[in-house]
C-alpha cells in the first residue's frame, strides 16, 4: 500500500450538508477500495487563484490515505463525474513527504489538546 495525498475543492454554491455529503461519498469511495485513511481535513471556503467555471471561491478540502495504486483511477473518475467538483489533485507521498504529513499530523493534534 502507498500513502496518497488528495485535494479537491467543491463548487461554493453548496450548503455545508450538501459539501460534507460530497466529502463522505469520496471517503465511501476510499474505503469500499480498502484504503485507510489517515487525515481529513476541511479547509473551507477559499478564494481561488483565478475563475473556473465562472466562481472565484470554492471548498478546499485535504484526505490522507493509504491504498493500493489501482484504487486512484476509480477516484479521480468518481471526481470528473461528480459536478460539484471543481479541481482535484491527488499525490503519492514519497517516504519524506510521508515523514512530514505525519509530523504535521502530530502537531495539531496537540494544538486540538
């Protein structure tokens, strides 16, 4: 199993019930293909860099997970299917990227405390 990063952000005309619904169908996605995840992280609403689709904000939102490689590409298709998908960008962790995640993790786990 590799560990992946993915970020995608969702169209901002949608209620917070409607984005957290679009968040747990990916997570469904993930975990029906065995992945575990590792970290989710709702970084709301966010300006973006420049319009797509004629809106200039949009829902970030980070997962960190573990899964086999063949499991991505049902991802990102479940991603251009879904219309509340504006971007999406989903990386393998290398060993020091996975090192860094990690100590982020930790991190704001103890700001949380």
């Amino acid at each position: 199993m590799n560990q992946y990063e993915t970020v995608f952000i969702l169209t901002p005309v949608l209620s917070d019930e409607q984005m957290k619904e679009a968040v747990e169908k990916f997570k469904g996605i993930l975990a029906e293909g065995g992945a575990e995840i590792l970290n989710e992280e709702l970084w709301g609403l966010k300006k973006l860099a420049y319009p797509i689709d004629k809106k200039s904000s949009g829902f970030y939102v980070m997962i960190e997970f573990k899964a086999e490689p063949t499991l991505i590409s049902k991802l990102e298709v479940n991603y251009r299917r879904d219309e509340r998908v504006l971007r999406y960008l989903t990386v393998k962790n290398e060993k020091y990227a996975a090192e860094y995640a990690e100590k982020r993790r930790n991190k704001q786990a103890k700001k949380e405390d």
